[in-house]
C-alpha cells in the first residue's frame, strides 16, 4: 500500500516504469499531515538546532521533557537513592545470614565426609575458629562443592536486592531526543510544491540520537533526509504565527529507518530560503517582535525567583537600559519540571536563547515577558 506522501503528480506525458533518479523529492509544502510515512528525499536547510533533552514515561503514562541539566540532577538522584537501598539490604542480608545458622556444629572428624554445599559452609564459617585453615583442609571436591553453594547464595541474595530496589526504586524509561528547525533548500529542480502553497518550515525530531547531536546539522547547512515519518499537530496550529514551532510540521527521525547526508550548500541560495542567521536581541529591541516568535535575548539580570514547588515555574528578571537612558525589563519563565530551579546572581550578564515572547495584557511600557520553550537555553 502506498501513502499519499510516496507519491507525487507527474507531467501527464511522462514516461512510466523505472525512473533514472534514485529518489524522489519532495518540497516540504507538498508532504500532507495524514500522508503516512515520507517516501521521498527532503533537501532542506537547517535554520535552528536544539539542543539535547530527555522525555521521560511516567507510570502513569503521562510524559515529562527535561533539559540535559535536568536530567543529569535527576538521573543522579535516583543513581544515589538505589545505590544506598542496595547497600542496605545487602548489610542485612549479611547480618540476617550469619544469624540463621547456630545450628549443628560439626566435629572435625565428621566432615571429611561431608560433600553437602550446605553443610561444608556451616563448618567453615559457622563451626569454625579460622575459616581460612578450615577451608585449606577440605579436598578438591569439598572446596568446588563449597564454592558452588556461595555462589548460589550470592546470586540468590543479588536478585532478592535487585527485585526490592526495583520496588522501592524503580527505574526510569527515558529516551533522548533533538529537535531541528529545517526550510527546503530552494534550488533542487526535482521538487514539487503544492501551487496553492503549504508549510515551508517543518521540526525535525531525532529520536533516540546514537553518535549523532545538534552539532552535527550546523545552522545554515543543508542536508538530506529520507526515512522521515509525519506526527500530527497540535490542535490551533492555524492561528499560530509561522514561525512557531507548534504551526510547523512535524516530522520524526528514527534509526535505523532514517537517514541523513550532509550536501554542498551554495550561500546565494540559502540567502534565498527561509533561513535567518542567529543574531541576540537586547530588551530594548523587543518591540519589534511579534508574539509567538522565537528569539535569542541578553541582558542584565536583576533578580531571579526560584520555583518553590513542582509545577511551577523560576522566573528570571533581565533589563538593559538603551542609549536614551531608558529601562527596559524583561521577564523569562522556566517550567520546573523541564529546567529544575534556575538560580542566577543578580548582577550577571546573562544570555537566553530559543525563547518565545509571549505578551501579557495590562503589562507595564518597556516590560515583555518571554517563556522558555523546550529548546531553550541559559547562557550566563
């Protein structure tokens, strides 16, 4: 069965069967939201790359983002809380063990015919004054008798710890993602948009990144990509301004189905497409933006309030003031769950990148207020 997004209209005399192209090409315009899986070769340029976070399950099935920072703190957390669980049950496994067998004691005489795993580890731990001599006194078949049963206990003793820390802390399932902001590369004559005009823009979402990061897709360069599946959008995307990445569309790359290969860029070409160098915006410069758009802002930082629960968010307060001795303040929210407590000394320059102005009614003049999306970083 072919999806809509494998095919494309042809020229109505051209020629059927076997095409000499290897791939087909497709504009990003030209790929529908319920057209399946991507058959064709996207040749795009990469306008924002994001950097690394981590999505992790709940078990409830809700699902939580956290930055690199995040996870790191997290992840550590629980390192530390079941290396200490482990550490204790094992203390009390050892203490419990060397408690349950006062039992029989057996002379010296009588283990010499002993071949029970059981029965030598009683005699060389338990009725013994020197283990050691003890041990150096059985034979052959008494010592690989005896050092089977310890670790058959050993084991056993090791999936009772494992299985009750799994309980009492269990582990997490966490997978690592990027995200790409990409446009078409405006050059490639083997494209097709749709004529009545769609998406330009799409956000790439890699999936579980194996030797691969951000620093590979550098801004400005071109890539291919083929492989690639589609994922719905957010309800509302219609009225969200273009340049939001919810009013994009939403692509997935996943190994091993999807690839991807660095092309020659011609830098007249890529002036010519959607892509804009990066370039940070003092305060003051924020009245020329329009709500919903991404930016890069600096400034310096005159307070910053800490999230005091889950759910809510740290907030830091930025201000520059421009050549006419005006202030101009700005305020950036940090969702808790996704950046933990963000805490900067006021005083500090401080730099916040991949951040979406989103204005507030009734604000004060020369206030804007700005929420840190999920790609968003704190340079200070």
């Amino acid at each position: 069965m072919l999806n809509g997004n494998c095919v494309r209209r042809a020229p109505w005399d051209a020629k059927l069967g076997f095409q000499r192209r290897k791939a087909m090409f497709l504009s990003l315009s030209a790929i529908s939201e319920l057209g399946g899986a991507v058959g064709a070769a996207l040749d795009v340029v990469v306008m924002r790359s994001y950097p690394v976070l981590y999505m992790e399950t709940l078990s409830d099935g809700r699902r939580v983002i956290r930055s690199e920072r995040e996870e790191l703190r997290v992840s550590g957390a629980l390192a530390a809380k079941r290396a200490a669980v482990t550490q204790d049950l094992k203390e009390r496994a050892i203490m419990a063990r060397s408690k349950s067998a006062n039992g029989v004691r057996l002379a010296t005489s009588s283990i010499e015919a002993c071949h029970e795993g059981k029965e030598l580890y009683d005699y060389v731990m338990r009725s013994s004054a020197d283990p050691a001599e003890a041990q150096r006194q059985l034979t052959r078949a008494q010592a690989e008798a005896l050092d089977r049963y310890a670790a058959e206990q050993q084991a056993a003793i090791e999936a009772d710890v494992a299985e009750t820390v799994d309980k009492q802390a269990p582990q997490r399932q966490v997978r690592a993602l990027f995200k790409l902001l990409v446009c078409d590369y405006p050059a490639h004559k083997c494209k097709q948009a749709e004529p009545s005009g769609g998406q330009q823009l799409a956000l790439v979402t890699v999936w579980g990144p194996r030797g691969i990061g951000p620093a590979d897709f550098a801004e400005g360069s071109r890539f291919l990509f083929t492989g690639l599946t589609v994922s719905p959008r957010k309800t509302g995307w219609q009225q969200m301004r273009p340049h939001h990445q919810d009013a994009c569309l939403r692509l997935n790359f996943s190994l091993p189905g999807s690839h991807f290969k660095p092309m020659p860029a011609d830098p007249e070409i890529v002036q010519r497409s959607e892509y804009r160098e990066r370039g940070t915006l003092y305060i003051d410069e924020m009245c020329h933006i329009s709500p919903g758009q991404e930016v890069d802002l600096a400034g310096t930082v005159t307070a910053c309030q800490a999230a005091a629960a889950a759910g809510q968010s740290s907030v830091l307060h930025l201000s520059t003031v421009d050549e006419r001795g005006t202030s101009h303040v700005a305020t950036v929210e940090f969702p808790v769950v996704t950046f933990g407590s963000v805490n900067v000394a006021s005083g500090c320059q401080a730099t916040v990148r991949n951040c979406v102005y989103a204005p507030r009614a009734g604000a004060a003049p020369n206030t804007f207020h700005l929420r840190a999306g999920d790609g968003c970083e704190l340079i200070y």
